[in-house]
C-alpha cells in the first residue's frame, strides 16, 4: 500500500466515524439499527485496514512528525483513537535479547567528504554523476565532535575530505557506539542524474531495476565523482548491501544525515530494501534516515539541536527527534527542511 492509500483510508475513516455520529445523534426515538450497524461494520473495517498498513511497514515511509501538532512524539491518530508508534525492522528483533553496550561513548562522524578525490590509484572511468560539495556538512560533524567532547570528556573520531573512505569507515565502524555519516544519498532507480547523462537506455534502465536491491541505494565518500575503476570498482560509492556488511552490533544510533535514506525497493517478504534496513541489518540498535532530499544548512540546524537533546539533557530518541522538529515547525521553516526524518529501532 502507498503512503497515498493510507492518507485515503484515514479519511475514509474519519468521514464515517463523523456520519456515525451524526446518525446516532439524529435518531431519536425511532433508531434505524440495520444502518447504524452497517456504518459501524464499515469503520471498523477501514480501521482494521488501517492498523494493517501500517504492520505492514507503509507507516515507515510516512513521517508522523508532520501530522497535527496535537499528537504526541511518536502517535497517529485512526479516527478518534491514538497509536503509539515504535517503528522496528522486525518482531524478532523485540523478542530477542537486547545486547549490552559497551560502556564507551564513541561517536564516528564522516562528513565534508572531498568526492572528487581519487580514492585507488589507477584508470578511472566516470559515470558522469556530480556530487557537489556539501560544505556544510563538515560543520555539522565538527559542531558534534565539540558537543560530544563537552559532554562526555571523549574525542570523536573524524572522517573528512580525502579520509573518508570505505576503507577508513570499515576500520572505524566496529567501535562506534554513535554512527553520523553525513554526505550525499542516492536511489538510483530514482536518480534523474542517472537519466540526464544519456547513459541511461531503456535496456540499461531495465537491467538496474533487476539488480539486487540493496545496490540500488548508497551513500557517496571520498572518490565518489570517479566512481567506477578499470576493474569495475566503485571506490567511492557505499551501496545499501555494503553498509549491512559493518560491524555495527556496538552502535545504538547510526544517524544517516544524506537525502533519500529511508528510501528504497520493497521486497516481497522484506519490506523496503534501503539503507536504513542496511544500518540495522549491520547491527545499529537504532536509525535515523530521510524520507526526500533535504537542505544542507537546515539538517545541519536539526541535528545539533537533536544532539544537544539527547546527549546534553538526556532524553529519549524519540522525544529529542521530535523536539528538533519542532523548533523549525514553530519558526515557520516548511515542512521538507525538517519533516523528512524518521526514527526506527530504539
């Protein structure tokens, strides 16, 4: 089901619990039960299909922050009822026990990655996508490393310009206890740029959409404008399938601060194969991804404001995202600067 449907049932829902009310209102004396009793049926219904969609994992590609301002951190209102939404992978992952953290508080940050650098020596041939420059993405993650050094007496480890690298990821990840990589995401299936070279026939556009879908979604590091080598390698491309193969069991947040994290293919059976799933398949406790394209300055804004919550004053994942999103609501700022991101796991 689309995030369209769902919007559409709700209303649905809405138009008959209202036209419910208005007949049991209207009634008097003489009670029409076949009627009332069909318009019940029926709400219940579009309610139960409700509830279904978002089990079925739609609810993920909705974010509930953007709903009224009346609902609490983490609710979504079905007719007159509430739900508590604590957004999770999969059942299994609240059964199983939860692994104890290490106590060190390690935060790797990767951001103001030089992506024209040549991360392997050697013939490259280009795809012809541009990565521009994210300069504010380098504040963002040297804001963090001094927050993090204030509150917890440790320093971060960086990974920017020419150093960040897969290689230089790989070898940082297993200690991350906080994971923020903050760069350029793509969904090629999606990716205009893609289209724009020419490079893109339908033949070739058919055989992308019938590769796994975990290498149509990736993250951009260093190298990443010279993407392919003369073996075929793509050096500074980090797919979805590549992400889930970190050792992330030690992280309890990985923060993908780039456009269109949340966003893939839904897999019969698997739900929707992005790098978000990747993030938790690789271990993180909980993630934090982006529903659309999102404004440099504007994320960099929301996540200081979103660290500062959670590390400084203590407060749950869920109410500092929150919180962060509210401060740009309140301001005016629209909603695509701040409505994007979306928590899962805890």
């Amino acid at each position: 089901m689309e995030a369209a449907e769902l919007t559409d049932l709700r209303d649905e829902a809405l138009r008959l619990r209202t036209e419910l009310n208005d007949a049991v209102a209207g009634a008097g004396e003489t009670v029409d039960a076949a009627s009332i009793s069909a318009l019940v049926f029926e709400r219940d219904r579009v309610e139960a299909e409700i509830r279904r969609a978002l089990l079925a994992g739609t609810v993920a590609e909705v974010d509930v922050g953007a709903l009224a301002e009346t609902l609490a951190p983490g609710t979504v209102a079905v007719g007159y009822r509430r739900y508590r939404l604590d957004l999770d992978v999969s059942f299994a992952r609240r059964l199983a026990p939860r692994a104890e953290l290490d106590s060190e508080h390690a935060l790797v940050a990767l951001g103001g990655v030089t992506f024209d650098a040549v991360a392997e020596p050697g013939e490259m041939d280009t795809l012809g996508l541009d990565f521009a420059p994210l300069p504010g993405t380098e504040r963002e993650v040297r804001d963090l490393a001094v927050l993090f050094r204030e509150t917890f007496a440790r320093e971060a480890s960086l990974l920017t310009a020419e150093h960040a690298t897969k290689t230089a990821l790989h070898a940082a990840a297993p200690r991350a206890r906080y994971l923020h990589l903050a760069t350029h995401g793509y969904f090629a299936d999606a990716a205009p740029a893609l289209q724009e070279t020419g490079l893109v026939t339908p033949y070739a556009a058919a055989s992308v959409r019938s590769l796994a879908p975990m290498t149509l979604c990736g993250l951009a590091l260093a190298g990443a404008n010279a993407a392919v080598t003369s073996r075929g390698r793509t050096p500074g491309i980090l797919t979805a399938e590549e992400l889930a193969g970190l050792d992330l069991v030690r992280c309890e947040l990985a923060v993908l601060s780039a456009c269109q994290t949340n966003v893939g293919i839904r897999s019969a059976g698997q739900g929707v194969q992005s790098l978000q799933a990747a993030a938790h398949a690789a271990g993180a406790r909980a993630a934090i991804t982006s529903l659309w394209k999102v404004d440099d300055e504007a994320t960099r804004a929301l996540m200081t404001g979103f660290y500062e919550r959670l590390w400084t004053q203590g407060r749950p994942k869920a109410e500092a995202l929150w919180e962060a999103k509210r401060e740009p609501r309140e301001a005016g700022a629209p909603a695509r600067d701040w409505a994007g991101w979306v928590l899962t796991g805890s």
